[in-house]
C-alpha cells in the first residue's frame, strides 16, 4: 500500500473508532505491523495532527488539520443521524457504510458539546429493515459506470421471465425499502427504462462511453416526468412489468 493511501487511512480510523484506540486496533485497521504504525502515528505528528496517546494506552484524535472546524444545531445533528440509519435500511451495504464513516468524519470536527449531542442523538429507526433480493451483479461496477457515464451490456429477466440482451446508458439508481432500479437509456428499444437491479442477470463494460449525451438525456427524462404522463404507457419509462418490445 502506498504510503499516502496508508496514512490517509490511519487518519480515518482515528476519526471513526471510538478512542482511545489500541495500537494493535489501528494496525488491524490499516493492514501494518505495531512497529509501521508507530512510525505513521509520528508522520502524522510531525505533519501537523494533534494525537494524544502512546503504545500501551491507546491513541486519540484531539485536532485533525486536514478537517475545518464544523457547526451544525442540534436538529440538523439529528436528521444525519437519522438519514444515515435510513440508508442501513433502504441503501446497499457499501452506500449505508460509506455513510457511516462520512458521518465518524462530520463527528470528528464537531465542537465538543455538539460532538457529545452527537453520541446521544435521539432520532432512530426502531424497525427492522425489510428483506429485499440481492443484486447477482457487482453493485459498485454499475455505480462506477453511472458515475462515469460507460454504457454497459446487460442480460435482463422481466417480471415476466422474458430474458433479453442489450446495451444500455446507465442514468442513475433509485432506492426504496422493497426494491433497487436502474434509470438507463436503452439502445436496444431507443427509449427510456427503468430496470429491477436484482433482475440484471450478468453485466460487463462495453468500452463505450455516453458523456456527451448524459445531460441532455437527463434532461428530456425530467422533462417527460413533468408532463405527467404514465411511466411505462408506451413510452418506456417505468419498470418493466411486461414483456420488452
């Protein structure tokens, strides 16, 4: 591991783990030897963090230069308290972590009145998440290829068992309790579609990528969706609930 990426992950476990954390924690962490982490915690002394602590009683982040102080009021600590156990019910297991680690980050700049309000947030979700089928494709490899805007090929199965192959231009994805769908462009009908993610059979990179048209498309789509005008009524839009044509 680099040494930057090493260091740079140090730095967020030291946020994120209640402290004091162990020496032998944070080597666990960051995936080096008790003596390596040594060294990283006095590179990141001499770099300018304040780290109280020593081998044998544990490290902890006093002050984080890399992060400006941060001010938020009491109910806007409650609604990220509550947006992030909302993902834990609606999102996938690495958007509902990534949201947890960014909320350690948010903690860790807090004043310390507000960072202790933090720790006893009253808002939470008492009910247990719904069961919903998993995706059989790589979640983060359709994300990245919404992200940077890759069409991809996909093998599809309908509500109605049809299966069909095609090429799609992914738009974005939507989260709910009982599902997860796609918005794409397809090129297979020319027309919008949203897709059932857990129905995505197999998926692979084609090479091609749609930025150029990314915009505009997003654009017509909202601009269909204002008009009113039924998902799926011999347009395209909407999930697939029956046979492709």
């Amino acid at each position: 591991m680099a040494r930057t990426d090493r260091l740079m992950r140090l730095m967020d476990a030291l946020r994120r783990l209640p402290s004091p954390v162990t020496a032998a924690r944070l080597a666990a962490e960051t995936g080096v030897s008790p003596r390596q982490l040594y060294r990283d915690i006095a590179t990141l002394r001499a770099g300018g963090a304040l780290i109280d602590g020593a081998a044998g009683l544990g490290y902890a982040l006093t002050e984080d230069p890399a992060l400006p102080p941060q001010s938020f009021s009491r109910l806007e600590i409650e609604a990220l308290h509550l947006a992030v156990a909302a993902l834990d019910r609606v999102g996938d297991p690495d958007l509902a972590g990534a949201a947890h680690d960014a909320l350690a980050r948010i903690v860790a700049t807090l004043p310390e009145r507000q960072s202790r309000q933090a720790l006893h947030a009253v808002s939470r979700c008492f009910s247990q998440a719904p069961r919903r089928d998993p995706p059989r494709i790589e979640l983060a490899l359709l994300r990245a290829a919404c992200w940077d805007e890759a069409a991809v090929e996909i093998g599809y199965t309908d509500l109605t068992g049809a299966e069909t192959r095609r090429v799609i231009w992914p738009l974005g994805l939507s989260y709910s309790e009982q599902t997860l769908m796609l918005l794409a462009h397809c090129r297979l009908r020319m027309d919008y579609r949203i897709f059932h993610v857990n129905r995505i059979a197999d998926l692979r990179l084609t090479g091609d990528s749609f930025r150029p048209h990314r915009v505009a498309l997003a654009r017509a789509f909202a601009d269909r969706c204002a008009e009113g005008g039924e998902p799926g009524a011999g347009r395209g839009v909407g999930p697939e609930r029956r046979k492709p044509r």
